[in-house]
C-alpha cells in the first residue's frame, strides 16, 4: 500500500471541507422596510457573527429587505422551494399552512414579549411541539423567533370605550385577532402591514390593531390621534426559518452557529424590545396620539371575550383534526412556567 495515500486522502477531505465552507451563501430575504427594527436585531447580528466565525470563513450573504423578493405571504413558499434560504416567516400570513403557529397571537392572560416568546420558542425549536406538527412537516426549521408585546388598538378616529369600536374598520393580521374584532363588532380587514399606512391615510380602514414598537417604522402615528395602553388585543409572532433541506447542506460549523444563535438571539432580542417599548410609548404621545387605559368595566368585557376567542380557536382546529386544544393548552402551560 502506498503510505502516503491516507495522507493524501485526509489533505483532499480537509480541502473539500474548506471548500464547501468558501462557496457557502446564504440569501435572506424578509417584507419589512428598509431600517427596521427586528432586521436589526435578528438579521444583521446572524450575519456578523457569522462572518466573525472562523471555523465558517468564506460565508457571503445576499440580503434582500423590504418585499424585493416576494410579499410576506410568498416568504414560506420562497424558502421551500429553494428560492431563498433564510426568510421571515408569519404564520399569520401562510395559515393555511401553519394554523396552530400562530397560537400566540390570541389575545391570552401575558403583559410582555418574553413571556410569550419564551413559551412559543419551547414549542415551536427543533424538537418542539409546533416543530413536529407544523414546520417539520412544512420542511422549514425555525432559527429565532420574536412574540411581539401585546396589540393596542391605534385609531384615526376618537374613541373612549369598547362601544365605540363597533362599526369601525380595523387592521389585523390572522385569524385570532380577526375573531376578536368581531365579537367586539368592529370590521376586521385583513392586510399585509406595508400596506397600512396608505390604507389609513385614505379611509380605507379608520384604525389598526399594532404593536407600540411597529408604529413609527409603519408612519402609522403620523395618522393617528387616540389609542389604548395596557390592554391585549392579541399579537404577532415573526419566525426566521431555514428549510431543513437548506440547513443539512450546511457545513457544520455554520450548522453550530445558526442553531446556538437561536436561543441566544431569541433572549435576547425579547428583552430588548420590552426595554424599547417604554420609548416608544412616549414617541406614540409626541407625535399627538392620546394614549388611555380601558376602563375596568371595559378591561373585564375585553378578557371575557379573548378567554372565548381562545377556546373557539381551539376548538375550530380540533374539527380540522388540527391538535388546536393541545398546542393552546401547551402555550399556556409556558406562559405559566418560571
């Protein structure tokens, strides 16, 4: 046997190695405007510590924000079909194809975004509850996920009560709040959130459920003039996903990185985002939106019909053969944990 074979054989695989890790790139795409703050929390630090990485040198990145590569409904088909490899996932747009993901939007019993997120993350990461029923099967991996801290109703008109919503258009994304909106009378329209601003400021709708931290990148507190604090109309789940095909291709340092980033990023961007919102509260009330607390009356009406919007979300995907009362039952169970 010639001796110097195995050598040459273990310089050839550590070349292939090094190869592989040299043409690796990733292109990301997602649907929110151009300095947004979640992109900047999530995506730009992926990309740097990835590039910082030398057991993954030689990774490039093609980002494309802002909807260049599709609408935020196309992103879960672009990232299965190899378009795109990373992407920013709403359940809320695609439940069609992930309708127990979007479990904590409903409008439950939680004050901040960690809470939430922290229970959806156990159950939606690899391995998870809502990773062995929906994005397994969907063949996508989540990497990090964000729950947003909870809705308030932002409108262009005055309101002082729950009473005066009714007959009013409002904004939503998915099916939970859509319901909620309902069983408050009001109108649910159901909208990509690029489209908000230019919905509002013809008429088209007269308000939105959003998020504090959503209303200045959207330009939303431009038109608006009343809104309610301390409430929760539901929220919104932003999931960065991986198809796992995309993922096992990976060399695997890069494959360590992406998955130890996942709970770092997680964590770390939730706190985040609560130590931003107090900052955007006060930015709500300089661009001149009167910001109030329900009444208790009102509060009391509001969590009974969130408590009933739950249940029925529950029960309408247990009629689909969905698991609807498990996912949600599980949601809770880490929104109570410690």
């Amino acid at each position: 046997m010639n001796p110097s074979l195995p050598i040459s054989l273990a310089v050839a695989a550590l070349c292939a190695v090094g190869t592989a890790t040299a043409q690796t790139k990733l292109k990301l795409a997602d649907s929110f405007p151009v300095g947004h703050y979640l992109p900047k929390y999530f995506t730009t630090p992926m990309m740097e510590r990835l590039k910082a990485d030398p057991a993954a040198k030689g990774i490039e990145f093609e980002y494309y924000p802002a909807e260049q590569l599709g609408k935020a409904k196309d992103m879960l088909s672009l990232t299965q079909s190899g378009l795109v490899d990373i992407a920013y996932v709403g359940p809320g747009f695609v439940s069609d194809k992930m309708p127990l993901s979007v479990v904590s939007e409903l409008p439950l019993p939680y004050t901040g975004s960690c809470q939430a997120t922290l229970a959806y993350w156990n159950l939606a990461r690899p391995g998870g509850l809502l990773d062995k029923k929906e994005f397994a099967p969907n063949g996508v991996r989540l990497l990090f996920t964000i729950v947003l801290p909870p809705y308030q109703v932002i409108t262009r008109k005055p309101f002082a009560s729950l009473k005066d919503l009714e007959g009013m258009k409002i904004r939503a994304s998915g099916s939970a709040k859509e319901l909620l909106l309902k069983k408050l009378k009001a109108v649910p329209v159901l909208m990509p959130t690029p489209e908000v601003y230019e919905s509002l400021s013809r008429g088209t709708i007269d308000g939105v459920l959003f998020p504090f931290n959503s209303l200045a990148p959207y330009e939303v507190d431009k038109l608006s003039r009343t809104g309610t604090i301390g409430s929760n109309f539901g929220s919104y789940v932003a999931n960065w996903v991986i198809s796992e095909k995309r993922f096992q291709s990976l060399p695997a340092a890069v494959q360590k990185d992406l998955s130890a980033m996942g709970d770092e990023l997680t964590r770390s961007v939730c706190k985040q985002v609560e130590s931003d919102e107090a900052g955007d509260v006060e930015r709500t009330r300089a661009a001149g939106v009167k910001l109030t607390p329900l009444s208790p009356a009102d509060q009391q009406t509001l969590e009974q019909v969130a408590a009933q919007v739950a249940t029925e979300w529950a029960q309408t995907l247990d009629r689909r053969g969905k698991s609807g009362t498990e996912v949600l039952n599980a949601f809770k169970a880490g929104l109570a944990a410690k």
